[in-house]
C-alpha cells in the first residue's frame, strides 16, 4: 500500500484533529514518508540512535522497499533483511560459532528496528519474536555466553539477560534498565564494555515493555528490587558491589531504586530519566512534537501507561512525579545524573531538581546535547565509554 497524495493526507490530518478535539491538535504532525526515509538514512550514516548498529547500505535497501508508514508493512521491511543475516547465522553456527554470533546480533538489530517504537501490530509482535529468537542464538554463540535468567514478580515472569566476564570468581554487577523504545536486546552489545573491567551486567526491560509486563504506577520499582532478590541468590556473583544503570525512561526506575535500595547498591546512572517536569501535562503537549524522535512518540508513551487517548496520557502522568510524591530529598545511594541541555523528550530541568535536593550527587551535562546528551560527535557509545563506564567501574572497585 503506498501512501495517499498529500492532499489527500492533509484532509484525512484535518478530520482527525477537528473530530479528537483541542487537545489532540496542540501535537505536531508527523513526518511524512519521504521526510521519515530521509532521517533514517541520515542518521544510519552518521550512525546514530535508534539505527546506530545497522549498515547504511542495508538501510537503503529497506528504504528502497518501505512504501507506507503502515506497521505491519514497516515490519516487515526491516524484517526482511534481519531474515537474510538469521539464515546466514543458522548455517555457520555448526562450524565457527563467533561468526553465527555476529550473523545473529545483526539479525537481532534488524529484528529490533522492525518492532520499533513499540510491538503495536500483528507484524512487529511477530518481529518481536525474531527479535527473542535471534537474541537466544546470539547468547548461545557469543563467548563468554549470555545466561536468561527469569524471576517471579507479582505472579508474572520477568526475564532478563546475565553476562559474566571470563576468570572472574564472583564478579560485581552492573543492572541495566532499558527505556521506551529498547529493548534488553540492544544492551547486552555495549554492555560487553564491562566485561573487560572484571564486571558482569544483568539486563532488563523497563516496566510495560519488552518480557516486563508489569503495569507502570508508583512502586512498580519493585520488580527490580525483586531483581536485586535474584541475583543475591547466586553464589557466583559479589551481590554487595551492584550499580544500577537505566537510560531515557529507565533512567526514573534507577533514580527509585537509588533511594529505595541506597543501603544495597553502590550507585545508580539516571541517563535523561524523568523525574518530575516531564510527568507534567504542559511538557507533555510541547515534548510530543518533537523531531529528535523518530515517530510514534505518543503511542509509545501510552502505550506503557496502558492508555488510548491523548487526555488519558496528560491526567496518568503527574502520579510518577519524584517531588510531588516526596522522594528527592530523601537519602539516596550515590547517583550520577546526565543527559543534555538541549533535550527535547525529557527535560533538563529534571536533572537540575536532582542535583538540587537530597544528598550530593555527580553530574555531567552536555551544553550542546540533546536527549541522554547525545550529539551527532558525542554518540551513545562515546557517552558509554568515557563517561558512563568509568564511574560505573569506579563505584564497583572493591575497597582497598
């Protein structure tokens, strides 16, 4: 199905924005097809977020087939070449198992693309699926492997991914938790960063997303604290030295956990994490047209609110507010807070609330930065490697 004409899209824009109302019609529109293509092209050429690990040949190929914004098709676009690395990993897996890795965390990332923002449809849940068959081949493959570990909470399995480096008796943990729109597939890629500093990661889906599907509401913080319960059952690893690390919507659960757990963990990363302003309906109306995300920013966002409608959304928000509910100046386990002047999604002045209430807490802001303090030269990964991972070894030195 290609799109319709633009005229034909502007009419059908102001059908739905008169019958939705005012509230609806404060968004802005979204990026048309060509507009979208564009984007994605540009940013997998300067390798950045969300197409950051994808080819930009590759990418222009699927570009070349996208021919509407539906989803199911979306999916199956990108799917399609996630299929063509799955069957070349399916093949060398029996003969040299590093290669069938590579073959299937490229397969994973294509997989993950498909589904993205969010499993909405018949054809990214099926993504989602590759997504969680490629992933296990990866696990299996990579050297030293990836262990699923699954838990118990509130009657619902949650399963994350555990990494350990190698000759290490009882490594320390770092406990990654993804945003919005990732996945605990994209972490354990750059999470292997750890493993050369003698460091394992245990990583998890947010709340709401990915294999946590648990309802986001004030407490929902405890199905890490139930994560936490887990690893300190394994004798294979130094449960006293953990660090908690959650980046863009993860961000807010470590923050929790850094006042809920400050006597059992020795820090929490809060990367562009919400905290109060953007639980606000005025930030809301404005950060939801923004152009530093892709598209389907509302749908995401309400989606893990379990809501439909744009009203819904602004009246669920304020509930996770960290001040309004009286949690900033509470004693807390050390924090290191960072994302970037200029975002767009979440705002800066929610970093600020958290440098300036509480106990001291560590910074690092990015003057030029957008969200998580990323720029086209500061990528994730350059944030991960001299900002992020330094501290995060540091806190989890054992004591001299």
């Amino acid at each position: 199905m290609r799109d319709a004409s633009p005229l034909v899209r502007l009419f059908t824009a102001l059908i739905i924005l008169v019958a939705a109302g005012p509230a609806l019609a404060q968004l802005a529109p979204p990026r048309t097809l060509e507009e979208l293509k564009q984007e994605i092209q540009a940013r997998a050429d300067r390798r950045a977020y969300p197409v950051s690990q994808l080819d930009p040949a590759e990418v222009r190929e699927a570009l070349a087939n996208l021919t509407s914004q539906d989803r199911d098709h979306w999916a199956a676009v990108w799917s399609a070449i996630g299929d063509r690395h799955l069957a070349k990993a399916r093949t060398l897996e029996a003969t040299d198992k590093a290669a069938a890795a590579k073959a299937y965390e490229h397969a994973m990332e294509y997989y993950l693309f498909a589904r993205f923002p969010l499993e909405d449809s018949p054809g990214t849940a099926k993504a989602y699926e590759k997504v969680l068959e490629s992933s296990a081949g990866y696990r299996r493959n990579v050297d030293p492997p990836i262990e699923a570990v699954s838990f118990t909470y509130d009657g619902k399995e949650i399963v994350g991914y555990l990494r350990k480096p190698k000759g290490v008796a009882r490594p320390p943990v770092v406990m990654s938790i993804g945003g919005l729109d990732g996945r605990k597939e994209n972490a354990v890629i750059r999470n292997a960063g750890y493993l050369p500093h003698g460091v394992a990661f245990f990583a998890l889906d947010m709340p709401g997303t990915g294999q946590t599907r648990i309802t986001i509401q004030p407490g929902a913080e405890k199905v890490y604290v139930a994560a936490l319960d887990a690893l300190a059952k394994r004798d294979d690893l130094d449960s006293k030295r953990i660090v908690v690390y959650g980046g863009s919507w993860g961000g807010h659960w470590s923050a929790r956990l850094a006042y809920t757990e400050k006597d059992r963990i020795l820090g929490a990363v809060v990367q562009g994490g919400p905290v109060h302003g953007y639980f606000q309906p005025e930030w809301q109306r404005k950060a939801l047209g923004t152009r530093e995300y892709l598209f389907g920013l509302f749908e995401a966002r309400a989606a893990v609110y379990g809501v439909k409608t744009l009203d819904e959304f602004l009246a669920y928000g304020p509930r996770m507010s960290l001040k309004d509910t009286g949690w900033l100046d509470k004693p807390s386990a050390p924090m290191l807070v960072i994302n970037g002047r200029n975002d767009t999604q979440v705002p800066i002045d929610d970093l600020y609330l958290l440098l300036a209430a509480g106990d001291p807490k560590e910074a690092w802001v990015n003057p030029r930065g957008g969200h998580m303090g990323r720029t086209p030269q500061l990528t994730d990964q350059k944030i991960f490697e001299t900002v992020t991972l330094p501290w995060v070894v540091r806190r989890l030195a054992p004591p001299i």
